[in-house]
C-alpha cells in the first residue's frame, strides 16, 4: 500500500470518528500519532537528481527517494559536501489572513526550479543539479494531518521535527518552500533547538509580520516573528523591505529589538545592507524571503499587493552579499492563484531559491 494511500484511509477513518463521536480521545489521539509518524518517517517527496555523464552530454535522472537519510546517505556517498541546500515543502496556507494560495505554492515552485526554459548554473557557478548542490527531501503532507484532525500545535511540531530530521542528516540544511508565513516560526525554533542557541535572521518583506496575534490567531503569518522572538531563537533580526507597518508593528519592532528597514529609507540604507555580516557569536543565519518583499511588477504572484519594493537584483545583492554561515533558509507567501498564466513569480521565486542555497564543496 501506497503512503498516500494509507494516509487516505487513515484520515478518513479518523474524520468519521470524529462525526459520529463514538471514539474516545485517547484512541483519535493514537490514530492521529500513528499519521504523524508515518508523515516523519515514509515516502515525502519527488525524489533528488543524479547526473550521468554519456560522451558530452548530462542526463538528469530523477528517483525517489523514501527518507532524509537517504537524501543525505547519497551526498555522504559522492563526498566533498560540507553543506548541501535541501528542500523542504511545507504547503500550508490556513493561516494567511486574506488568501490561502501559498498552499499550493511548493510544487510549481519545484517546476520553475527544474525548468528546462533555463540551465541549472546560478550566477555564483552553483550546479544546481549536482546532488551535492541541491537535493529534494519533499513536501510535508500538511493537508493530510489537517483533515485528520491534528491541531495547529501539533502541526507546527510536525513541521519542527522535520526539520530537525533534515538537519540530522550530516551535511543536508533545509532550504523551506512555503506556504504561508506562519511556518518560519516553527522552521526558525527547530534550527535553534537542533543547533543548540540562537540564530542572526535577515528577514525580507513588505510587512514585519511581528503582530501579538493577528486576528486573534497565535500562529498567523503576520505573526511569526513574534512567536520568534518571544522564544529568544534570534539574537538580532534584520527587517528589509518594509513599506506596510503600523503602529503595532513599530512598538513590537522596539519591544523586541528588531532593526527595521523600510523601502522610504532604502537608498540611505543601501550600502549598509548591501554589506551585511551576520552570524558571528551565534549559530548562523538564517534567511527568510517573502516574495512580497518585491515590487509586484517583478512578482505579481502574492496575496497582498504593496507597490514600492525591492527589485529583484535589490535582493540578490543583499544576498549574495552577505557574509556568514548560513544554516537554513525559507521562501513563503507566493500564491499560484494571483500569478500570471505563465507562472512568472514560480520562476522568481525559484530563482530566490539559488542564492540561499548553502553549499560548500
């Protein structure tokens, strides 16, 4: 039996439990552990990439793959990775507080990733389809643990211990494609408890999404950072990009410490941000890119429009830039269901993927 298979059964069996509330707590709360488990443990994803050399030409092979330690097993393998990009889909969208699109957002990401409308070299010389470059480890079955009842905590640990389960596997640093915002705060949490301290973070957005609870959500994605920082997993964050902000997220960026950098200010700040080390006296870096960051006539594909942003070499050059070790990364908030037909922001947001990339050969 397939794992999407028994993940189907499993939910459906769980769900009309719940209808008919003839099954107690205890045993729903085993068969949703049971779903957790087989989430953290079978079949994740689309599989890694294999080259194979013939005369003068590379054939790309995909395969699947049915854990992380596979993934990192075959980098182990073919040697001379100190750090490997790996991603990570988390496609969640339930807590966006407008649209929920960016929960389809991790599989068209993938596409633009692998397309063949461009070759696999980033501008650094990155081979992106060297194994020790990048592998894919899949998607975390949001979804499936959502119809099978499983709370938003119990979510948001799921998440966690995945990525925790990434970072086990020796030299493989998660590279996260989101969904919604809401999963930096768990994706942070996990990379600091796993690397056992804080981490610098360089945020880039329209929005500081630092909100107590927006909307009464704990876990909304105009809340992340706060939930970050309350937990003491950053020591400095960097807010770049940030052109809507109220008053709520001025005193939250002054209660927490937070270095706010807004688009009015961008020309003053440019050189400063253009020219960033971060990472020193704590466990690394760790970068997160809201494609809303850009201006949205470089990526239209968002869920709240705010004209004014980055240009997309503004955020290359911050980041390719930037001097530190780091240690994980996400890109969240693009939504297929605003982008153009020819799925513009999937290759922008793609693209975001290639400089965040942590490779050390």
């Amino acid at each position: 039996m397939s794992f999407l298979s028994a993940m189907n059964i499993a939910r459906r069996g769980i769900h009309c439990s719940q209808t008919v509330n003839k099954v107690p707590k205890n045993l729903l709360e085993q068969g949703q552990n049971r779903v957790i488990e087989a989430a953290l443990t079978l079949t994740m994803g689309c599989g890694l990439v294999e080259s194979v050399t013939h005369r003068r030409h590379i054939i790309f092979i995909r395969f699947p793959v049915s854990t992380y330690g596979d993934a990192g097993a075959l980098v182990r393998e073919l040697g001379g990775a100190k750090a490997t990009g790996t991603l990570l889909g988390v496609p969640l969208g339930h807590n966006s507080s407008y649209l929920q699109g960016p929960a389809f957002a991790p599989p068209l990401v993938r596409e633009a990733i692998w397309n063949a409308s461009t070759n696999s070299t980033t501008e650094e010389g990155k081979v992106l389809d060297d194994p020790r470059v990048l592998v894919d480890v899949g998607d975390i079955p949001i979804q499936e643990l959502r119809d099978c009842g499983i709370d938003d905590t119990r979510l948001m640990n799921v998440v966690s211990d995945s990525v925790k389960l990434v970072m086990e596997e020796d030299p493989l640093r998660p590279v996260v494609i989101g969904g919604d915002h809401s999963i930096s705060y768990p994706v942070v949490r996990a990379v600091s408890e796993k690397l056992g301290g804080p981490v610098d973070i360089l945020h880039l957005d329209a929005h500081p999404d630092i909100y107590d609870r927006f909307e009464g959500n704990y876990y909304s994605h105009a809340s992340s950072f706060a939930r970050i920082m309350e937990g003491g997993y950053a020591r400095r964050l960097l807010q770049v990009g940030i052109r809507s902000i109220n008053l709520e997220g001025r005193e939250q960026g002054k209660r927490f410490g937070v270095e706010q950098y807004e688009m009015r200010t961008f020309s003053k700040d440019r050189e400063f941000l253009e020219n960033l080390k971060l990472g020193e006296g704590v466990k690394g870096v760790y970068i997160s890119i809201d494609v809303d960051c850009l201006d949205p006539a470089f990526a239209p594909g968002v869920s709240h429009f705010e004209s004014g942003g980055l240009s997309f070499r503004d955020v290359l050059n911050i980041i390719h830039n930037l001097k530190g070790d780091l240690v994980a990364a996400d890109v969240v908030e693009y939504n297929p269901q605003r982008d153009t037909a020819d799925g513009m922001t999937a290759m922008v947001a793609a693209k975001l993927f290639e400089p965040n990339n942590p490779v050390e050969l």
